[in-house]
C-alpha cells in the first residue's frame, strides 16, 4: 500500500500560496454579506411592517386573517381581537394572526 504513494506527497506537506487565508476570508465575509441582504434584513423589514400593522388595528377596520377569513373588528385587546365575520357572528383571533387590513367597503363588495 506504501508503494502507491508518490515521494513528492511523502516527504512533507506541499507548499500553499501565502494568499489562500485571505482569500478564504474575502469570500466567507462575502457571503456573509449576501446571506444578510438577501435573508436577514428583508425578513426583519417585514417583521417591522407587520407589527406596525398590529399596533394600528382599530374597532371598525376591515382586515384579513393568514387563514384567510375576512371580517370586521369588533373588540382589540392586548393580544386578541375579535372579528365579526358574518352578521351576528363573532370570532376571537390572536392579533398575530391578521393577515392584512383591507380598504374600507371591501367586505360590502363582497
């Protein structure tokens, strides 16, 4: 088995070129770079669209839920608002999970 290795790789490790550290370093911080812009601060942004989008919900608001139910807001509490979703009927959902506000008379439309 010995005798498969080559004399060059058997006497010593082989020389690398004095740059390769840098370079290695120049590519990991630019992926860094592009793991932030295309991932991190997108993501961030819409975190911060929809909390403001939860602070803002009022009595009266028309909006829609991640599971798609429309309705209008009825009651806000700290954590949950209340959705009338039909006439006479009302449905508790945590604030988190409002989707979107929709534009005034949309639900009429409907």
């Amino acid at each position: 088995m010995i005798s498969f290795i080559s004399p060059a790789v058997a006497d010593g490790a082989v020389a690398g070129s004095p740059d390769g550290g840098f370079i290695n370093l120049v590519l990991l911080v630019g992926f860094v770079l592009i793991f932030y812009f295309l991932m991190w601060r997108p993501q961030a942004k819409r975190q911060k669209e929809h909390k403001a989008l939860l602070e803002s919900l009022t009595k009266g608001a028309e909006v829609v839920t991640n599971g798609g139910i429309l309705g209008k807001v009825t009651k806000v509490n700290e954590g949950y608002v209340v959705l009338e979703v039909a006439d006479g009927v009302e449905m508790n959902f945590q604030k988190a999970a409002v989707a979107a506000v929709l534009p005034k008379g949309t639900l009429k439309s409907i």
